[in-house]
C-alpha cells in the first residue's frame, strides 16, 4: 500500500513538471507546426537564471519569475533569428528541426562556457517534509505542485477565454483562414513562443530543486516531454495535460517496483507499443493520410 | 524525373544512356582522385605530422560513409530517421564482442557485421517507416536510447563493464602489416570509401533513385504511378544500414575499441551538422560536410570550449540562410565564376536537391531534367 502510496505522489509531482515542459512543446507545434528540439536547452537556461538570481543572495520567490522571464526573452530571440525568417519557406519541416538543434547546441555551450561542468543545485523554497501514511512528502515537492497546478489551470483559461488565447488556437486550427480573418499572426506566433519558452523556463526551475543542474540536464526532461506530447496527441493541450500524469505516474511505478535504471527503457518500450498500436496519441486527431 | 514507372520492372541498361547523360560518371575527375589518393599516404609518411594526417584520411572516409548513408535517409527520402549512430553501434559492437570475447577471426565478425546492421535496421523501419515526420523521430531515438541503455547495463560481455569493448584485436593484414598499422588501414578504408560512395552514387541514378526523388518531389503523383513507398523506403533504410554497420565494424577494428560515448548527442549532432552543413540530399553534400566538419575539428583545436558553440550556430546559421547547404551554393557560385556552358551532369543533381529553393536557380536544374524524357 505504501509503495502505491509512494509511486502516485511520485508520479503526481513528475506529471506536473513534465506537463509545463510538455505543454510548450504541444503548443509550439499546433500553431507554428514547429518540433522545439530547443525546449531542453531552453529549460536549462530558465534554471541556470534563477540560480544566479539565488548566489547573489535573493530568495528563490524572486528566482522562479526571473526564470521565466530569461526564457521567455531566449524564446522571442528564437522567433526572431530563427522561426520569422524561416516561416513559409520549402523545406520548413525539416530546416526548422535542424535549426532549433543548432540552437540548443549553440545555448548548451554558452551555459557551459558561462557557468561550467560542476553540477549546481537550486535550494528548496521551503524545506522540510513530512510523512503522510508512510510516505515522505517534501514542502518543496508540494510547492511545485502547486505551481505547476496553477500555472496549467492559468494557461487552459488563458487559452479558452483571453482574446490572445483565442488567435492562438485560431492559429492552430487553421493558419490561412485565421490570418484572412485578422488574426496578427507573427505577433502570435511570437506570443507562443514566449508562453511555451516561458513554461519550459518554470519547468526549469522548479525540477533543478530536486534534481541537479548541469548544461546538459535538459535532454531527458525534454525526451519526456515529446513522449508526453506525442502520446497526448501532439498539438492538444487537454491530452497533454492527461498524458503528463499518466507518464509520470508509470515512471514513478517502474522506478518504486523495479529500480531506477528500468525507467527510462520502459518509457521508451511503452511509446513504441503506443506509436505502433496508436499513432495519433491519446486525444490527437489521426494525421490526413490520403496515400 | 525519368519514367517513374521504370522503378517496378525495367532495367537500367534499357534507358538510352545518351538521354541521361548523367548517368555516367565523370570518369577523369574519379580517376584523378584514385591516383591523387592512392600516392597521398605515402607522400605524408615522409613527414613528421604526415602520421597523424593519415589518421585523420581514415577518419575522414569512415564517418564521410555513415553520413552519406544517413543522408540517404534523412535527407534523400525524406525519414527523419535518428537510428543511425545505433546502427553504427550495432555494427561496431557485433565485431567487436565475437571478436574479442568469442575467439573469431575479425575478418569473419567484420564481414557479418553489415548483414547483422542491415537486419537490424530493418526491425527498426517496419515500425518507424508506417509513421511520419516527428513521430519517426520520436521512436527511431527511442530505439538509440534503448540500446544505449543495453550495452551500458547488459551482460559484461557487451557493456564491458560500462566502460565499452576495450582491446578489440586489429585486422590482421598478414603480409603487409609490414610497415606499420596505418598504411593498410588507409587502403582498406580508401577502399571502402570508394565501394560505398559508387553504390551510393549508382543508387541514386537508378530506377529506385528516380523513384525516391519522384515520392519526395510529388508524393500523390508517385503514388499513382504505382511506386511502392513502404518498400522503397525500407529498401533505403536497409541499404544504408548496410555501410553504415561496416563503417562501424572498421572503425572498432581500426580504433581497437568502441565505448558507450558513441552514444552521445553530440556525436549524432557532429554527423548531423555533417550533413546539413554540406547540403541535405545531395551527392556531394555529405562528403563536403565531413571534410568540412573533420577540419574544422582540428582547426579549432585551440578554442576547444568555443568550438561546441561555434557548432551549434553554425547548423543554425546554415539552416536559417541555406537551407540547401553549403554544396549547391558553392556549385552555383564555380559555375557563375567560370560562367561557361553548363555541365549536364551538375545541371541533372541541382534537381535533385531536397531543399533546393526555387528562387536561388534551381529551377531551372528540375525543369531541365523533367524535360528530358518528356
């Protein structure tokens, strides 16, 4: 019982993360049909921001929006250098793909030229935990929770009922027709570049709490993340959300009953099981495939 | 485009070879070559860094190999495939462990290793090759950190302990192992070079080249001429898996180890960088991008820390700007600066071009070529 216990609250707190990492990607790639292979590199940074703003003394209250601001202005530097002038041109699938790697290589060196190779860690916000029926719950666990909790409902409402939130899915359903009926479509796609840079910059902060920080520590997070998105369904937010906790509640089992190592091959057993039995993901409309 | 339904029955032999002249090879430019590299390692032994250059020539063509085999999946047909460093590795570790801990001949092991890569590659395509775009991406690098995860945490045999296959044992070149390791090493890597850039070449003059060029240009169109995809596409990956485990399996041999840091991103981005950087889904590209990416390597050796960072933009920079690589543009540019009666060779590849822009004058490549069995 315990060990359920265990492997849900685990889960719960993994999902929470991965859903803010998840959701940038999904919704980068429902309105500008665009795979960040960045998000990682982008997670990195937020994190590496508020561990400066934490060594000049600052608590970390002040640390998570500085995250997400530093992101979120790499993201619109993304937009600008990389995603407008590239928009529309042949070959977009493929030369977008290419270019946000080289952005992540470009980032994970500047870090590791800015900060070096030794491993950082970002203090809890509040620390402590306690024990409910035999299971350890940090306060710093239940923190992100909340923050991930609150940041996920915030970005639904924004999406469903702000006049932005509405281009953005406009966007995403149809690009032409939104455009033909007012929708500023550059400035929305620089809008979810900055949402969903913003997210994988918190995601950043929040996770180097309890994990470590390195340049590097942004690869499996963002590998999750596409799991999650492409189990979800890319480009729906609701299966996201679904997929998040579902992922990160079979980590968290695999990691509590079989050990640590098996968790990440049993992720990636599980996607290709997915990829082959149901391709178009939990909640994902089935791809127009004429041929 | 030639007839696209050539793909299904009819030989080569039977399109007039004067009707496609590029067809045939530029026989003075390969011959040239073979003589220029047959001597070059013999001229750089009489030096003192001549060492350390034939190493790098050997180099040089091993990986000049796996990226014109990756090429020809990522950027000729179109699948984002991500397998191919653990197709390398299949290659490399298959040799490496029957060689090393069951006693074989490496002869024996090397000559398998591409039958086993091959078969393997083709487990990994059934699956992969029935989805699209970002999915294949997704599994084929499920399948890369799956078997990174195996040979760091399975039997001893393969993981070797976590730090890889140490001690593999060299070709053994019998009588002419005489002067030195590097000089054999460099005429069977010439040699593989050669064999695999021919087969990659002929491929794609064939029927099956016409045919890839035909889905990548007008999927529906190809479709309704009545082009398989799912077994041309799976003929590529196979094919491609093919050099590409026999690159691995020499680079074990020749090395005398492999480890799980081929496993690195960055090692799958250096290739990666290779091809875009050279030209994605041209001959040429793959070929220019490793010499490229070898000697910017070395010629960065003293900013070490920077030269990740001058990487990665790099691949941004050219992706952003030319999107078709470094290889046409240069082309364009000799051809505009000679500015004589344009080959008919370089004219049939620009077509050919993945990502060729139509406004940069690649248009009028593909249209020529179109008009050509019209």
């Amino acid at each position: 019982m315990s060990e359920l216990l265990q492997a849900s609250w685990g889960g719960v707190l993994a999902g929470s993360v991965y859903g803010l990492m998840a959701i940038g990607l999904t919704l980068i790639w429902g309105a500008v049909r665009l795979l960040n292979l960045a998000h990682g590199a982008l997670y990195v940074a937020g994190a590496y921001a508020a561990w400066t703003v934490i060594n000049i003394g600052l608590p970390l209250a002040v640390g998570i929006p500085v995250a997400v601001l530093a992101a979120g202005i790499l993201g619109y530097g993304m937009h600008v250098t990389v995603i407008r002038p590239m928009l529309g041109r042949p070959g977009w699938d493929s030369a977008s793909i290419i270019a946000t790697v080289g952005v992540a290589i470009a980032l994970q060196a500047a870090t590791l030229l800015v900060f070096g190779p030794r491993v950082k860690q970002i203090p809890a916000v509040i620390p402590g935990s306690t024990v409910v029926s035999s299971v350890r719950i940090s306060y710093q666990g239940l923190v992100i929770v909340l923050v991930a909790v609150v940041s996920l409902v915030a970005l639904f409402l924004y999406l469903r009922s702000s006049r932005q939130g509405m281009a953005i899915r406009a966007i995403s359903q149809h690009m032409d027709a939104a455009a033909l009926m007012g929708v500023p479509v550059h400035r929305t796609y620089a809008l979810v570049m900055i949402i969903s840079a913003g997210l994988a910059g918190l995601a950043g902060v929040l996770l180097s709490s309890v994990l470590f920080l390195s340049p590097t520590s942004g690869f499996t997070p963002m590998i999750i993340a596409l799991l999650v998105t492409i189990f979800g369904g890319l480009g729906s937010v609701k299966g996201t959300i679904v997929a998040a906790y579902l992922i990160g509640i079979l980590e968290s089992s695999v990691q509590v009953y079989l050990g640590g190592a098996w968790a990440l091959p049993v992720l990636f057993l599980f996607i290709i099981f997915m990829l082959i039995v149901r391709p178009s993901g939990l909640f994902g409309v089935p791809e127009a495939q004429r041929l | 485009m030639t007839t696209p339904d050539s793909t299904t029955s009819t030989p080569v032999d039977s399109i007039d070879s004067a009707a496609a002249p590029w067809r045939s090879p530029k026989w003075t430019a390969v011959s040239s070559f073979g003589v220029f590299a047959l001597i070059l390692p013999l001229v750089l032994l009489r030096f003192g860094a001549g060492t350390f250059m034939v190493h790098l020539l050997i180099t040089f063509f091993l990986w000049s190999v796996v990226a014109q085999s990756w090429n020809l999946v990522l950027g000729v047909s179109g699948i984002y495939s991500f397998a191919q460093i653990a197709l390398f590795a299949v290659g490399g570790w298959f040799t490496g462990v029957l060689s090393m801990s069951y006693g074989w001949n490496p002869w024996l092991s090397l000559a398998l290793a591409p039958i086993v890569t091959t078969v393997a590659a083709l487990i990994i395509g059934l699956p992969s090759l029935r989805l699209r775009g970002v999915y294949v991406v997704l599994l084929t690098l499920a399948f890369h950190e799956l078997l990174r995860n195996y040979v760091t945490n399975g039997p001893r045999v393969i993981s070797g302990g976590g730090y890889g296959l140490i001690g593999v044992p060299r070709l053994d070149f019998g009588p002419f192992s005489g002067f030195s390791h590097l000089v054999p090493s460099y005429y069977l890597a010439l040699g593989f070079f050669v064999v695999a850039t021919f087969s990659i070449w002929w491929v794609f003059q064939s029927p099956i080249g016409v045919a890839f060029a035909a889905l990548r240009d007008s999927e529906g169109y190809a479709v309704g001429r009545g082009i398989d995809q799912f077994r041309i596409k799976l003929f590529l990956f196979g094919f491609s898996a093919f050099f590409t485990g026999l690159a691995g399996g020499l680079m074990t041999h020749y090395l005398g180890s492999i480890s799980q840091s081929i496993f690195a991103f960055s090692v799958l981005i250096n290739v990666l960088a290779m091809i875009v950087i050279g030209g994605w889904g041209s001959f040429g590209g793959p070929i220019l991008g490793t010499a490229l990416l070898l000697g910017l390597q070395e010629g960065l050796r003293d900013l070490s820390d920077f030269r990740t960072l001058v990487l990665g933009l790099a691949l941004a920079s050219v992706a952003v700007l030319a999107p078709s690589g470094l290889w046409p543009k240069m082309r364009d540019g000799f051809r505009n600066f000679l500015d004589e009666s344009p080959d008919v060779e370089d004219e049939s590849e620009e077509g050919r071009d993945l990502l060729a822009d139509p406004g940069d004058g690649s248009e009028h490549g593909r249209g020529a070529q179109s008009a050509a069995p019209g």
